[in-house]
C-alpha cells in the first residue's frame, strides 16, 4: 500500500482535506479526524445531534463518540469538524455562538478528558466557515472581528491540486454517491425474461447445492463471484446478470459472495462449504436451517471452520482485514447489478452494498443503501439485521488494527 502524504499548512487546506479521507461530501455530520503524531490516521463520521438535544444528553453522545475513537491503536490528537445547513453570521464571534457551539464544547472536553489532543476544532456552515478554537481568542488576535471566513478559501485550496491522481476520490454528496449506473428499460426487460427463466428452476430458491446440480457448473457460486469480480461489468452479458442477480437472491449464496468480494476466494470456498453441509444436514434431517444448526450444536456436530469464521467476518469480529481494492469492484459490480433487476429482487444485492460500504468503515453510506432494500421490502431479513448492527454504530474489529506499513512520523 502506497502511503499519500499532503501537507495541510492551513485550516482552509485542512477542511479541503476532509472530504477525501471519508470518501463524500459531508452534510449535517461530525467528522473526528484522528492523528497518530503529526498524520491523519483515520476519519469517523456521525450524524449531527437531533435538535432539541439538551446539555447532558450532549455529553453523552460525546463520551460514545470518544469511545469509538479510543479504539484506533495509537490515537493521541484529533480534530474534530461539524458540517452543518446552518449560518454562522456576520455578528458571530464566540465559540458558544457558532453552530452545534455546545455540543462542540462536550466533545472537546470529552476528548480532554480521555487524554487527547485538540489540535483544532472546526465548522463549515451554510454561510462560511470557522474554527471553535479561534473564536475562543481575543477578536484583535483575528484577521477580522468576525469568526466567520469565506466557504471560496476551501474551494481555493491548493490542497485541491496537490493530492495524486491515484489517491483522490470522485467526491460527491452521500446520496449522490449512492447513485446506480443508468440501464435502458428495453435492457432491463431482457434481464428480466433471462432471470425468469433460471427462477423457474427453483422458484422457493431452494437449496443451492441442489441448483447447482441441475445447472451445471455455470452457476457455480464460488466460481462464479470469482469471474464477474474480474470483468469490466459493462461487458457483462445479459446472461451473466441474469445468472448472478438469481444466485444472490439465496441469502447463502449472496452471504458467500459478499464475502468473497471482500476476502477473497479462500473466504468464499470456506462460506461455500459451510453452505452445502447445512443443505444436506436439511435434506437428511428435514429440518430447517434454525433448527438444523440448533441440533448440531447440541449433538456437538457443527462444522468446524477455520478462524475467523464466516460468522465472524459477518459481523466485522475479527482483526482480519478486507480487500478494498476487491470491494470497489464489488461494489461496481452490485450496482449494474441493482439497475438491472426487477424491483423485487433489489434487497440482496442493495444488502450487500450494503455490509460492504460498511466493512470499509463507511457506514453512512451503507445506511443508504439499506434505506432503498427496506423501502422496496420492509421486511427484507438481512437489511433489517443491517439496520440494527450499523444503526447501533458498531465498526468491525478490523477498523482498529494499524496497517503493517503504518508508521510514525
């Protein structure tokens, strides 16, 4: 992994900055940028308090938030930054009077508290932008009386112009990142027709090892993610989605390629082989899935996989790290895969965009996603389960771990 350094020597260069360590436009959030020494080594961001959140609720939020952070190996100073609708004024010259002023002042003290440094403390409002800290000096220490500076001095930065091409991001607003490619209606109604045809071989969406026994090695799972993971998507026939779009409509399947997607084929044979055991287990005992794990758990006839588990990748409980080279193709990838589908068949791989925008720590993107799935499908299993583990702001294990190549400066 290539290390990308960009000096920031100002605060205009610094929030110029932040958009491209979490990836979008922030609206309505809190970003604490974290430091290891002098560099960035990490950006979380959190929704804005509901209004109205009094004192005390505030410094709750706050001491959350700081706990997540205290969770980055070798964390010691952060900066945290509030991008907001509201205006900060031309008559705004204390700390307490620019926008989330109280709740900034929680999270500043909370981060004292547990051993932090400040380094800075900064808002981009509607109407301009401003630094907590300054404001908090005496106004003849300012360039002006007001705590207000122009939004045009980020757009200017030359931090803009600096960060190589290989390491800036296509930035946009959350949702308008979260944008599908454009699929004519003729394209999508062949999909359709395609899809229909494989449905008809197992309409229930039955076991998959029993599919695959049917089909043929097309439809081999395993293989299959591993194949369209290394095709340019637009050169995907309609064949290729139609087939895919069906495998992933099997909450198995579509768990093993998810997973695959991010941690490889090793990670997809293992989930794969979890997979057919737990469908003979069913077609021997009769049982369903629940009851079918429940029995070997008591008969201690489980299956033994290697560690982590695929039930632990899942739930982000391990020091394992994903690919995020593999996960951007994914992603790529489950987005045709949505603008092609029927409507109905759109929850699973929206799901999967899901838990993977997540495993790179994007949470607020995922929430997007599992929006969509939930309002196509409310009682859509895996968004729901979704929903509460990212809504509860639960990060996986391997968020926290220092890349080998990370040192100090």
């Amino acid at each position: 992994m290539t290390k990308t350094i960009v000096k920031t020597p100002t605060r205009q260069d610094f929030l110029a900055l932040v958009p491209q360590l979490v990836g979008f436009l922030p609206e309505q959030s809190l970003v604490l940028v974290a430091f290891r020494g002098n560099r960035t080594c990490g950006a979380l961001r959190f929704n804005l308090p509901a209004d109205p959140a009094g004192p005390q609720e505030l410094r709750r939020i706050a001491g959350t938030l700081l706990g997540t952070l205290c969770r980055i190996p070798g964390v010691d100073a952060l900066v945290p930054v509030v991008y907001t609708d509201a205006v900060i004024g031309e008559n705004t010259v204390t700390a307490a009077d620019l926008p989330q002023g109280t709740f900034l002042a929680a999270i500043r003290h909370r981060a004292e508290q547990a051993g932090f440094l400040v380094r800075d403390a900064l808002c981009v409002a509607g109407d301009g932008w401003a630094s907590y800290l300054e404001a908090d000096e005496p106004a003849p220490r300012r360039r002006n009386g007001s705590a207000r500076h122009p939004l045009t001095e980020i757009a200017t930065s030359s931090v803009n112009g600096r960060i190589p091409g290989d390491a800036r991001r296509d930035l946009a607003k959350l949702h308008t990142g979260a944008d599908l490619p454009k699929v004519d209606l003729a394209t999508r109604e062949r999909c359709a027709r395609r899809l229909a045809r494989y449905q008809r071989l197992g309409p229930d969406m039955g076991p998959i090892p029993e599919l695959i026994e049917m089909v043929g090695d097309m439809l081999d799972p395993v293989g299959t993610a591993e194949t369209v993971l290394g095709a340019n998507p637009a050169e995907l026939s309609i064949d290729e989605i139609a087939a895919l779009l069906f495998l992933v409509q099997g909450p198995a399947t579509r768990d093993q390629m998810m997973l695959q997607f991010a941690f490889g084929e090793d990670a997809g044979r293992r989930a794969h082989a979890l997979n057919r055991h737990y469908a003979q287990r069913q077609r021997e005992t009769g049982l369903s899935m629940d009851d079918v794990v429940a029995a070997d758990a008591a008969t201690g006839r489980e299956f033994v996989e290697s560690t982590p588990t695929t039930g632990d990748l899942m739930l982000g409980d391990s020091p394992r790290r994903p690919d995020p080279e593999r996960i951007d193709r994914g992603i790529r990838l489950l987005k045709l895969l949505v603008a092609m589908a029927p409507r109905p068949t759109r929850p699973a791989p929206l799901c999967m965009i899901a838990w993977l925008s997540w495993a790179l720590g994007q949470g607020s993107v995922a929430g997007v996603y599992l929006d969509t799935a939930l309002d196509i499908d409310a009682g859509y299993g895996m968004a729901r389960l979704l929903e509460q583990m990212i809504g509860s702001g639960h990060l996986p294990e391997w968020a926290f771990v220092v890349p080998d190549d990370a040192t100090q400066p």
